[in-house]
C-alpha cells in the first residue's frame, strides 16, 4: 500500500488515564509499517454518554502508514488491548480508546470501520486536538475542521480543556 496520512483520536478515563495517552501516543510510533507525524497537546474533557464516571485525557496523533485501514484497525484494537481495555457498555470508561479518524481523503463505510469517523465533527474533543496537529485540515468532502470548530460552542462551555504541560 502506498503511503496514506492517518489520524487517531485517543482517549482514557481510567488507570492514570494521562499515563495512559501518553503512552499509546508512544506505542503508535512503533506500529508496523507507520510513523508518528504529530501529536496534539492534552484535554481534558467530560465524557460523552453516561456522566457516572470520571473526566477522560483525550489527544489526536497523525502518523504515516502503509498499512490499509483494516490493518490500521487491527494495530490499534491490539493496543487497546495491550492497555486492558474493557468494553463493557458504550461509551463506557475506559483505559484506552484508540479511533481512526480519518485516513487520506478515503470515505470508509465498512462492516468494522466508517471513515471518516462518523461522529467527529461534532466533539470538540477531537476536533481541537485535530486543529492543533492540522489547522488547515480537511475532510474528503472538502469541508474545513476550522469552520466546522467555529460552528460549535466555545471549548470552555463544551467541557473541553487543554491539560497544563500537556
């Protein structure tokens, strides 16, 4: 496969969840096939779903791969593993939740895998972290993350914030 830009969101909310990101950030330089281009800073934010648990770390990776997007998938479910994930109920805590987000300018609609990540422009969890690495970022149907981050509500009144030194 040739050579396709790749961004991961990640995200923890349990077992030293900072430890957590940053280790997976690490982890992810290391995949078969792929390097790490840039990392986004660290965010708090309050989680999506059920409220009755803790405050995830959430970050965006974009890296280099030859890997197909399955492929991709499978490197990051077997990481997810590697940090003891539990999947329990959706949008459940977690120790590690790996999500591809967007792959090239491919539009993914697959048993297993939809990219771009069908729920991304509308968290801004992902979408400042996204900003930090990319601000000129696209989605393949052209649209601009910036513009689509300016349609939402500010950070602060989302819950979303950057981690000191993070």
């Amino acid at each position: 496969m040739s050579l396709q830009r790749a961004w991961v969101g990640l995200g923890s909310n349990l077992e030293s969840p900072r430890r957590q990101v940053e280790s997976a950030i690490e982890a992810l330089d290391r995949l078969p096939l792929t390097r790490r281009v840039a990392a986004s800073p660290l965010y708090a934010s309050r989680p999506v779903g059920p409220q009755d648990q803790p405050d995830f770390i959430n970050a965006v990776v974009c890296l280099e791969t030859r890997l197909s997007p399955l492929a991709l998938l499978d490197q990051l479910q077997a990481l997810e593993q590697r940090h003891r994930r539990v999947r329990a109920r959706r949008w459940g805590p977690r120790t590690l939740d790996l999500d591809l987000l967007l792959f090239g300018d491919s539009t993914l609609c697959l048993p297993r895998l939809t990219v771009p990540h069908p729920e991304m422009t509308q968290r801004t969890f992902v979408l400042l972290p996204l900003l930090d690495v990319d601000p000129r970022l696209r989605l393949p149907d052209g649209r601009r993350l910036a513009d689509l981050q300016a349609a939402q509500v500010d950070a602060l009144s989302s819950g979303v914030l950057p981690l000191e030194g993070g």
